[in-house]
C-alpha cells in the first residue's frame, strides 16, 4: 500500500542518495506536446538539501527537454526504484527551477555536489518538493547493479569546454516542441 510523507527525513534520505539511478519527468503546458522521462545516473550527482528539497546535476544530453518545460511551467516528477533489497518506488513532485552558470545561485548550489568538477553539467535543477510518496515496487525487476557508464564523462573531456558550450548552443537551445530550453540562459560545464 502506497503512503504520502510530510518530509524527507534522514532515512528517506539515506535510501534516495544510495539508487545509482533515478528518472526525471516533465511535460509542457501544450496537451499535444511531448512527455518526457530521462534516466540519471547518481554519481553523487543528487543531493537532498532539506526535508522539501532536492537538486541535481543535468548533465549536457542530445535534448534540453527538463530544462525546457521547467522554464515553462515547473511541474516536474523525480522517481526512484529500488533494483536491490527490499521492493520500493519512491516519488517526488515538485515544482523545479534551473540554474544555469551565470545565476547567482549556481556556484553556492555547486556546493552541494562532491563530483562537479570535470564533468559535463550543463545546469542544476533545483526542486522544492510538494508530495512525497512511496509504493509497493513489487513490479520492479531486481537487477545487478555494474557500475557508472563512463562515457560522458569521457565526451564532454574530449570535446572541452568550448566544444561542449558549441554543442548545447547547436542541440539544447530548445526542447522538441520548440520550447526555448538554454537559449539565452547560459550554460556551465566543468
């Protein structure tokens, strides 16, 4: 049976930080626009910042598509599964913000991640969360968990930080529906 939360507390807290991955979904406003859903790898790359409040690290991608309806409207989901242990699904809603390099907010919040440096990180999105909630996850799968990819890591290395500003200026500037995502926001890469 599922449960509401009227927190985060330590041990939610502690469960959260230790899934390798956990999925992001938003949507425009516009009823024919696309959903979206992206898989995150946790390289300590999410941080809980408080009883209502998480952020990660968005990493350059092919798309822009959270960055993209947050500027919009906001809405966003985060899930996590647990592949391991105990079955559990575990949501939070909330309304996100994106901070890009040029924000005042950005290198304060980069704080936050003990992996920052030498990665790809295009923004931080910054979620201040209204519903906690958890599920049975009895239709989760249990799976061996390998290890991180270490392509990204290695792309966004060789392209350095001017290719990698080129390549989000060309491919994140707006989402599939034509939503402005970076465009005219700036962008950060370390």
């Amino acid at each position: 049976m599922g449960r509401t939360y009227e927190q985060i507390d330590e041990r939610l807290a502690g469960w959260i930080m230790d899934q390798p991955v956990f999925f992001v979904a938003t949507a425009p406003l516009a009823g024919e626009g696309f959903v979206n859903c992206s898989p995150k790898g946790n390289r300590k790359e999410l941080a809980v910042l408080g009883p209502r409040r998480v952020a990660y690290l968005d990493q350059t991608g092919s798309g822009a598509e959270t960055i993209g309806h947050l500027r919009e409207n906001g809405r966003i989901v985060v899930m996590f599964c647990a592949f391991g242990g105990p079955p559990r699904i575990v949501r939070l809603h909330g309304t996100g913000r994106v901070l890009v390099e040029n924000d005042e907010e950005f290198a304060e919040s980069l704080r936050n991640f003990p992996r920052a440096e030498g990665i790809g990180t295009r923004a931080i999105i910054s979620i201040e969360v209204s519903r906690i909630s958890d599920s049975c996850g009895y239709g989760v799968p249990l799976m061996t968990f390998a290890g991180h990819r270490p392509n990204m890591d290695r792309w966004a290395e060789r392209k350095g930080r001017s290719g990698v500003l080129a390549y989000q200026h060309e491919m994140n500037a707006e989402t599939l529906d034509g939503l402005p995502a970076l465009d005219g926001l700036g962008s950060a890469t370390r």
